[in-house]
C-alpha cells in the first residue's frame, strides 16, 4: 500500500499495471470506516493489484479531472485505463472483492481466496445497528467500560442521517440538519471508545449462541446482544422516488409537515396511518390530497371520519402513483386509474408515503417473539424472549417511533445489561 501525489500519478497508474486508487480526506468517517478493509485487502491482492491512496483535498486537480466529488472515491485501473465501476460512500468489503476479482483470472481469484482465513473476536457487548438507538446504547455501555462493538450494515446514523432537519431533538435551540445531528451522536459514542464495525455484509447471526458472522469470515462473539436494526419504509416502487427522498417525498409526517405550512400535498396510502397521519398534516397545509388504491379508506372508522368530514381532505380512490418527478419547486405525481388505466398529473409542493413500514428483522425473525406488525416484542428492560438478547428503537413493539424513544430504548437496555455484567 502507498500514498501517491499527483506528480507520481503517469508512473503509478498510466505506465503501471493494475491499480486500486483510493482518494481519501481527513475528518471522513466513511474514509475511517474504509481504511482498515483497504489495508486488509492489500495484503491479500498485493501481489497482483497496486495498492494506492491519494489526498484529495491535496490533489485536487486530479481529483477533478476524474470528477471525483466524494471522499472516500475508489477507482480501478488497468493499464491505464479506468475498469470496473466506482465505489464511494459506505464502501463494502464485498463489493471491493467483486471489482478486484473481475481484473483477475478466475485460477488466481480461487488461490487469493483459498488464502483468507475466519477470524473470531470477542466482546461483552454486539449492537447490531447504529441508528439513534444502537449509538446511545453503545456510549452507555463503554461509559460503563463495558467492551462493544457497533454492527451496521451503513455507515452509522440511521435514519436521522437521511432526515432533512429535526427540530424536536432536546438540546438544540435551532433545527439540526438530520446528517448533523447523527454525525454528532456516532462521534460521541465512538470517541468514547465504541469499537465499529460499519458497511459490512452480515452473512449469519445466532442469538442464542451470541455469534454474528461478518463478511463470510469474521467471527464476533459477545455476551449480550442488541438489537437496534430500525425500520424501512415501503416504497411504491414508482420511478423518482428514490431520487426524490427526503427532496419533496417523505415518509413521516411529525417530522416534515411544518415545512409545508400553507401549501398543498398528496398522501399515497389509505390505511390507518396514512388517514392518521393526514389528519396531522392539515394542521399546517392548504390543501391535501390522499391518493388510494382501493374504492374505500382501510383505516378504522374513527380516522376515517375524521378526513372524510376535514374540507382541506380530498381523496382520489382507485389510483396508484406511477411515477415522480420534480418541476421547479413542484413534484408531479403521475397517478393512473387502476380500472380504466387513464393518467393523471398531480402538482403538489411536496408528497408524503405512508404504505406501511418493516422492521428490519429478516436475519433473525425466526427466534424472536413478534407482534402481529412482526416487530420485536420486549419487557421493561427491552429484552427479547431470548435471554441476554436486547432489542430497542424503531425496530420493537410500540405505539411511537421517535428518535428521542429510540435513545430511551437505548439507554434501558444499556443500562440493564451493565446492571447484569458488572
Ligand atoms: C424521513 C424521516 C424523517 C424523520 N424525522 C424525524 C424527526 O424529525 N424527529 C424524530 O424524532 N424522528 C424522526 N424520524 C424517525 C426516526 O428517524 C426514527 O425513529 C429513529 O431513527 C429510530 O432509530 P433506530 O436506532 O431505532 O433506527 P434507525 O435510525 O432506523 O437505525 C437503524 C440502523 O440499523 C442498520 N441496520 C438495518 N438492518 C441491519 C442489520 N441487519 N444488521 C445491522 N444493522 C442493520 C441501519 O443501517 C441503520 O443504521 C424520521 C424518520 C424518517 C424516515
């Protein structure tokens, strides 16, 4: 492995064989996050792909000339030109091998892979998830000196770190930005001593054993296990949504509403929360319109009436969006009638999607004792059916999903696992 300048930049790579490049910064968490995954793979393809690290902020002609507008950016060459696609952001283990095995032969790939060894660590303490609930329940646990390690499968955060602004976080007088507020609370947790593994592939985790196996080699043991995964909205599915989250699509309305105050918004959705959470949003908008599938709302009779009898509620039954896409200031939401197949244009300043969410339990649902929703069930101290298995935040049975419930959550089960080992 070796840092290069852009003097060295025609030897190393134009003139040389094949090369790994990673441009880097300093005060990157995703870079730290990178770093020891790049020196592990080094060792490994040394023999046949160059290692290479460059400064950006140092280099930044270069970085330029290969539009490069993110730290950490990983490039491959081969003989000078650029192979295999760009990895940047949360970059996995994995997603490293695919692009450097894809410039070697097949027989070399199986001889560096025969070499890779499993490891086993050990810990007091397995958080898997590093959201607003992982992140409190790892600064409690190592303020106790207690041994822990943070699993994500991201870059730690969780959902705050996508969020817009959050202005009813205690503690800050003005609205935080979302990635801000998260970049302080993974800080304060990790400064303190909180061993992090992030942007890993999970490959197996056994609760009653208390062994989470990582990217297919790496072995961690502990005592306690918390569960901290949160949740995932469901998508629609129709294009531009994913570009258009958190620009103009939310899925939560405490959060985003206000920043609707007297405009006009669609809801996609007809259940109980949608209904719910229509009604909250009329306290700020002009005019909503909640979009369904069905010929009637499925929300209970109660909500139903609540919207049907708001004059700032109109509902359009029977539609499903098709697509989104942002005007100006403006989202168009193409919607089509799901029995006569004609489409519609909607504008609106901004839509909200409330189709359900899921907890995000798919490794380990089996074990765990659910409730009819499939979130985890817990007692007082957030522990699971499993003994010595934790669960907390978005991810448990419970009426709300705040941020400010998730650190409590956090810090129960924090607390209570101290209580037992020390
Ligand atoms: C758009 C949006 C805006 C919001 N705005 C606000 C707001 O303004 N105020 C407020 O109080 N709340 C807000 N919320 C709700 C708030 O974000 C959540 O209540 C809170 O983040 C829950 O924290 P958590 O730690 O339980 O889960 P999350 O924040 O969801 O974090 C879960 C973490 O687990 C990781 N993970 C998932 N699966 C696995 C796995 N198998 N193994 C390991 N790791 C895994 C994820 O990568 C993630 O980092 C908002 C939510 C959304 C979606």
């Amino acid at each position: 492995m070796k840092e290069i300048t852009v003097a060295e930049f025609d030897r190393e790579i134009v003139n040389g064989g094949k090369v790994i490049l990673d441009f880097y910064s300093t005060e990157c968490p995703p870079c730290e996050a990178l770093a020891s995954k790049f020196e592990d793979l080094a060792q490994l393809y040394g023999n046949d792909v160059k290692f290479l690290k460059i400064f950006r902020q140092g280099n930044r002609e270069l970085a330029e000339k290969f539009g490069v507008k993110s730290s950490p950016t990983l490039l491959f060459f081969d003989k000078g030109q650029e192979v295999a696609s760009r990895l940047t952001g949360g970059i996995k283990r994995s997603d490293m091998i695919r692009n450097l095995d894809s410039m070697l032969t097949a027989d070399r790939v199986k001889e560096i892979k025969s070499l890779i060894y499993p490891t086993v660590s050990e810990f007091d303490v397995i958080i898997l998830g590093a959201g607003p609930g992982g992140l409190t329940a790892g600064l409690y646990l190592c303020q106790s000196k207690i041994n822990t390690v943070l699993i994500d499968i991201a870059l730690p955060g969780g959902q705050v770190s996508t969020t817009h602004e959050v202005s009813n976080y205690p503690g800050f007088i003005e609205p935080q930005p979302g990635y801000m507020l998260s970049h302080s609370m993974s800080e304060q947790t990790r400064l303190c001593g909180t061993i992090y593994k992030v942007a890993v592939d999970i490959t197996r985790v056994d609760l009653e054993k208390k062994e989470v196996v990582i990217d297919e080699y790496e072995t961690v043991k502990a005592k306690r296990i918390i569960i901290a995964t949160g949740t995932t909205p469901n998508l629609t599915g129709a294009p531009g949504e994913k570009e258009l989250k958190g620009k103009g699509i939310s899925y939560c309305a405490t959060c985003d509403a206000k920043y609707y105050n007297d405009k006009e918004v669609i809801v996609i959705g007809g259940g109980n929360s949608a209904v719910e959470e229509s009604e909250y949003i009329t306290r700020f908008v002009n005019k909503l319109t909640i979009v369904h599938q069905f010929d009637k709302l499925t929300a209970n009779k109660q909500a139903q009436e609540k919207v049907l009898n708001n004059p700032k509620i109109s509902i359009l039954f029977e539609n499903e969006p098709r697509a989104f896409i942002k005007e100006g200031d403006k989202i168009v939401t193409e919607v089509e009638n799901v029995k006569t197949k004609l489409r519609q244009k909607l504008v609106s300043d901004g839509v909200f999607i409330f189709i359900g969410m899921k907890p995000n339990i798919e490794l380990f649902k089996d074990k765990l004792e659910l409730d009819q929703w499939r979130y985890i069930k817990t007692n007082e101290d957030m522990m699971t059916n499993i003994t010595g298995v934790y669960a907390v935040g978005d991810v448990i049975s419970k009426k709300y999903r705040q941020i400010t419930t998730a650190v409590a959550d956090g810090t129960i089960a924090a607390m209570a696992i101290a209580k037992e080992l020390n």
